[in-house]
C-alpha cells in the first residue's frame, strides 16, 4: 500500500507542477514581453529561464518530501498522507507564483530603465538630425 500511496502522490504533485508550469509559460508570455519593452526575445528566453527554474525546485521539493513523515499503513492514513503532502506541494507552487511575478515585475522595471536609457539618447540624436518639414 506504501508504494502505490507514494506513487500515487508523485503523479498528482508532478502533474500539477506541469499543469501549472505550462499555464504560467503560456499566459505569463505576455506579461514578460511587457516588461521587457516589447523584446520578444529576451521576454521568451526569461520565461524558459523561469520555468527550468520552477521545475527544478518544485520537482525537487516534491522528490523530497517524500521521505518526510510516517509511511501510511491504513487506507485513512494513506488519505491524510496525500492530503498532506499534494496541499503542500501546492502551497510551494502557489508561492513560487507569486516569487516569480514580483521577481518579474521588479527587473522588468530595471530592463525598461536600461532600455529607456538606451532609446533616450538615441532618440535626441535622431530629432536633432532630422530635418523640420
């Protein structure tokens, strides 16, 4: 019966971690591009960055927790043991969520100042060059 809980754990917290993964990859894309002035690139390479990351933590963490409390013997046990562990799993996930989006939002705010630097000066030198109508 320990076995069966266990893997039985393993496919919900993992499926979850993916499910949840591709949601963020996919609808986090836009909000990535916005922060990033519009570089699609740099947007697409930080989201992959983001998600390589997330998987690595929240799939280690769930490997991990395995060997954490007593081994379920009953079927009331095998539950609260499921229970336990997938509700964390998802309190892990549900706050490398919200790590993430202020991660994010906080260097999207310095990429745009270096981009606004960048365009700033640019800018002046084009309005300087180009001739009055």
């Amino acid at each position: 019966m320990t076995e069966i809980v266990y893997v039985l754990y393993l496919v919900i917290a993992i499926g979850i971690t993916v499910w949840v993964a591709r949601t963020l990859s996919r609808s986090g894309l836009v909000f990535l591009i916005q922060c990033f002035g519009q570089n699609e690139t740099l947007a697409r390479s930080t989201n992959h960055l983001l998600i390589v990351g997330f998987y690595l933590i929240n799939i280690g963490f769930i490997t991990l927790t395995l060997s954490l409390g007593d081994e379920p013997t009953t079927v009331t046990g095998a539950m609260r043991f499921l229970s336990g562990k997938v509700g964390l799993a998802v309190l892990v996930l549900g706050a490398m969520h919200f790590f993430n989006m202020g991660a994010i939002a906080q260097f999207g705010r310095k990429v745009n100042g270096w981009l606004g630097e960048a365009r700033g000066p640019a800018m002046a030198v084009a309005a300087e060059t180009t001739p009055a109508p």
